[in-house]
C-alpha cells in the first residue's frame, strides 16, 4: 500500500492570511482510496525550501500532492522547486500554452506575457489538463532507493509528484477528474480507508481510556481519542477490499465502545452536541429557554431563546431562569453563569421534573472555561432529556 505526503505552498498560508482547506480535502480523498498519509507540510514561495520538502518527502511517500505555487508571477516557484528536487531542468511545453490561451481566451481576454511561465514544466513531466483554470497541472514520475528496515537493505520504489493548482475549486476539480485515476491505475488501488468518529460529553479524555485503552492498541480498525473542549472524539478507522467490508469492521468495534461508553456517546461524523440535544427536546415535546451570564453569547448560538440578562446579578441567576421560563411559557429553562476569575461556572436547570443546580470548577486556560461551561450545560441538558424519555 503506498504512503503519501501532501505540501502546501504559499506565504499567505503560513502568515495565516487564508485558511489551508486544500490539505484536508486531499487528505480525505487519499483516506477513502487507501492511501496512508503520514505527513503534511506547508511552505512558503521559496524556491529552495520548497524543493528541500520534496527531496525529503520522495525518501519517505510514493505519492506527493504539492498544491499551489502554479501561477504566473515570479512568487510562484513550484515547478522550479519539483524540477530541482528531481535534478531535471525545466521546459516550455507549446501544448500547455496552447491550453492557456483557449482559456483565457473563453474570457474575451487575450494572456499576457508572464502567463506563459504557466506552460513551463519539469523535464519529462505528464502534464495534466486544467478545464477550469489557466494553470496546467503536472505530475512527474521518479524512482528512489529507499533502505528496506526489515531487510536492512536497498530496494527501489517509484513514486509520483503531482502538483495541483492552490485555488481550491481548481485543485479539487483536477484531483477527483484525473489524479484519482491516476493513482488507481497506478498503484492498483484496491483497498478503501473509512472513517467513524463518535462524539462523547460528559466524560473526560483520561476517563474514556481507562474505559477503551485495550481497544486502542488494535490493528484493524484503529482507534483514538481526540480531546475538544469539553467534547472528546472517538476514531474508528478501518482499511478493507471494499466499503462494506470495512463498515463491518467498524460497526463491530462502534458496538463495543458505545457498550463501555454508554450515554456519553451522543452523536456521530457531523452531528453536534447542540444539534443532538435540540432535537431529543423535540422528540419530548419541551420547548426550551436559555439565560447566560458571562459566556460571550456562546449558549445563544446553539438555543435561539438565550436571554443575555442584564435585570438580574449572576449571583441569582436560579431567579433569572425562573422569570425567564414563565415569561416565554417554556417547559424547560437553563440557565449558565460563568466566572473568568474565579475559574468556575453554576448552571441551573428547571424542567417538567423540578429544578437543579450545579457547580464546576475549571483548571484549563480561562479563555476555553466559556466554550467548556457552554458544552457542559449543553450535555447536562441532554442528558436530562435523554432519562426522561
């Protein structure tokens, strides 16, 4: 099975100017075709550092995405830096230019000079066509000698660089159009990844280990734990000869955890905490009021009745969820109050069955105790629902 790496390229990413979505779509699309990924990379428009990162990766992956770096300007080195990591110099490709002026031309514009850089490759490269964009893509072919750690030897592997535009309807058009059959041909892939995240509240990271830590040391399907604040998710990835084979893998282990993990579980892949509790009030037919003090609108976000009062200290914030639920005629009223300084939050919760308080303390950074606080009462919430139903 061939391992991968994936290399984004731009200062603007680095300086964070925009955000890189380009690494997680490729990695996506690489997860369900089989492919391990084990590193990813972002450089800036340097034309050495660049090819440095290639060099590295073509000792390590078989397949290497680079995207970005393809443009016009003097700042866009990518197929300098590949032609220099594969020690080949670069070449004008009259096919390519020709590619550029059709589209460029579906614009009513004619290109100007510096877009001719755009047909400019690596020797020997296989070009690939760009349908919704002006800069060609390419991939270049290579074969290394990579030490084998079990024969303590030398064997070769080929692999591919393919470089992909940074735009990123551009890059996604081109990988699913013609790298994805690319790489399948290539590498005769056969194999699927997927991927099963469940989401958990209510319990600690350190708790959901003791609880699953023998199911973590497994082969096939992984499992691992990713820790939010005051969410923790449990992956489940599993690598089969097809889809259904490797859902059966997953569902076996899913029905383990949620064994040992209970009512933490509340939700898979997309679903959000605030999601999941808004419609098991639904399902109970409880409509719902929110009042928050001290948590930077977070809980209105997720409860569209969240009443930010002014008219009551949060030291009665039990008396402001009161008023609050008589007021909107609601059958269930939460209330949270958060306390930076005192690295704490109360939270009071009045339903059909009574009223109750509750008390936290934090120990974690004080910016993270509102969005912690929020997804504590959020789960608290749910977690009342879900016994009365």
């Amino acid at each position: 099975m061939p391992s991968a790496e994936i290399i984004t390229i731009g200062t603007e990413i680095l300086l964070g100017e925009i955000v890189d979505t380009n690494t997680r779509h490729i990695a996506l699309t690489l997860r369900d075709l089989g492919v391990d990924i084990y590193r990813t990379t972002t450089i800036g428009d340097n034309t050495e550092r660049i090819a440095s990162a290639i060099s590295e990766a073509m000792q390590r992956a078989e397949i290497i995405i680079t995207t970005g770096g393809l443009g016009p300007t003097v700042d866009d080195p990518t197929r300098e830096a590949v032609a220099q990591a594969v020690g080949v110099h670069t070449e004008f490709r009259e096919d390519l230019w020709q590619q550029v002026v059709a589209t460029i031309s579906r614009y009513g514009r004619k290109p100007s000079e510096n877009q001719r850089r755009q047909a400019v490759v690596p020797q020997g490269a296989i070009p690939i066509r760009n349908p919704v964009g002006t800069a060609p893509s390419f991939i270049v072919e290579f074969v290394s000698a990579r030490r084998s750690a079990a024969a303590q030897a030398s064997e070769e592997v080929t692999g591919a660089i393919i470089s992909l535009p940074g735009v990123p309807h551009e890059m996604e058009h081109i990988l699913h159009e013609s790298v994805v059959p690319y790489l399948q041909d290539r590498y005769a892939l056969r194999h699927v990844i997927k991927v099963r995240v469940l989401h958990c509240a209510g319990l600690g990271e350190g708790t959901i280990d003791e609880k699953i830590g023998d199911l973590e040391t497994l082969a096939n399907p992984t499992v691992g734990l990713a820790a939010h604040t005051g969410v923790v998710d449990v992956r489940i990835t599993a690598k089969a000869e097809s889809e259904a084979a490797a859902n059966a893998l997953i569902a076996e282990v899913e029905h383990d955890v949620r064994q040992r993990l209970g009512s933490a579980v509340f939700g898979v892949d997309e679903d959000r905490l605030d999601q999941v509790t808004l419609e098991i009030l639904a399902r109970r037919g409880w409509s719902v009021v929110a009042v928050e003090f001290g948590a930077g609108g977070l809980l209105s976000l997720s409860i569209p009745r969240t009443i930010a009062s002014q008219d009551f200290l949060p030291s009665d914030l039990a008396g402001a969820v009161r008023t609050a639920k008589v007021d909107n005629n609601a059958d269930v009223a939460l209330g949270l109050s958060v306390d930076t300084e005192q690295h704490a939050a109360d939270m009071v919760l009045i339903t059909p069955r009574g009223e109750k308080v509750h008390h936290v303390t934090y120990g974690g950074p004080p910016r993270s105790l509102p969005r912690w606080a929020t997804n504590l009462a959020l789960n608290w919430l749910r977690t009342t629902a879900q016994e009365a139903e």
